[in-house]
C-alpha cells in the first residue's frame, strides 16, 4: 500500500485552514481533526516555547501527537499548518518527523522566492519533497497549489509503479520465450 502523504505547511506566515477544506478535497487531500489551537499548541510543544506564549507544559503536552493520530486515522493524504515550526532547530525537527513515520512529509512554505527554505528542514527533508510559493496567496489559492501538490505526488507514485511493471512484464515474457 502506498504512504499517505503529510503536506506539512510551516509558514512563516499563518493560514486559515478551515476555509480551505473543500479545495483541498478536490485533491484528496484532508485535515486532521483537530481544532486550530491544537495545531497552534503543537508547535509551541515542538519548539518549547510555551511559556513564552503564557501557558503550562501540561496544557500543550500531547499536542503534536494528537495531530499525527488524527491524521493518521483519516486515511487519506492531510494537511496541516503549524507555522511555529519555521525557525525549529533540528532536534525539534527531527521530533515533529518521528511522530510522522509511516508518511511522506511534503513540506510546503509561503516564504516567498525571496527567503530560502530552513536549513533544519532541508537537512531532514528531502529536496524534491519541499515547495515553495508565493507568500502573497491567500486560503483558496493556497489550498489549490497544495491540492495540485497532492496530485502530483501522486502521480510521480503511480508512474513508479508502472515502470516496476513493465520492467517484471518483460522478464516474465523472456521467460516465456526461452
């Protein structure tokens, strides 16, 4: 069975995820169920700065495991935005991928072309597997580039597999031959 993908947007700049549900189901594409102050919680849990954002370990404590569940149970292909994480070191980058095994983490960043991507996340993910856009999209616009994200991933998986199948198709028609 082919690995659900998780299209992981880190900022810097928030977006409004709620509003881009519908887009994103034209591509296949899901949210966890969780609420926004989840994924706000998660990533102040990953990078540790939840006191400076005024509140208690015990009450950001389990966050990001909640969203890699959730995501995990909808058996699809999620998305998720947790712009706290833009400026993680690569240990707490490190920490957010491992509650990700099992997917393919597809990174996508609004920065805009004028910024490059975090060192910490370019060291972990792989160069193919990170998008960037424009930083000027607002929640559609945004929500059809990762839909379009989604699918081509997809697409490059099925290619994959189509070329493993020819390649097995004409050892077993030597065979035959022989």
């Amino acid at each position: 069975m082919a690995k659900r993908l998780f299209l992981l947007h880190i900022g810097p700049d928030a977006v409004d995820v709620a509003a881009m549900a519908a887009t994103l189901a034209l591509g296949g594409v899901a949210l966890p169920d969780v609420s926004s102050e989840t994924l706000r919680h998660a990533g102040l849990e990953l990078t540790r700065t939840h006191k400076a954002a005024g509140l208690r370990g015990s009450q950001v404590e389990g966050a990001w495991a909640k969203v890699c569940r959730r995501a995990w149970k909808s058996r699809m292909h999620c998305f998720a935005s947790v712009p706290e994480l833009f400026d993680a070191a690569p240990e707490q980058v490190a920490l957010a991928l491992d509650g990700l095994a099992g997917t393919k983490v597809v990174l996508v960043l609004t920065s805009g072309f004028s910024a490059l991507p975090p060192a910490a996340w370019m060291a972990q993910v792989r160069p193919h597997r990170t998008h960037v856009l424009p930083s000027h999209l607002d929640a559609t616009q945004l929500a059809a580039q990762v839909a379009r994200i989604a699918l081509m991933e997809e697409e490059a998986r099925l290619e994959s597999r189509l070329a493993r199948i020819g390649r097995r198709r004409r050892r077993v028609d030597r065979r035959l031959a022989a």
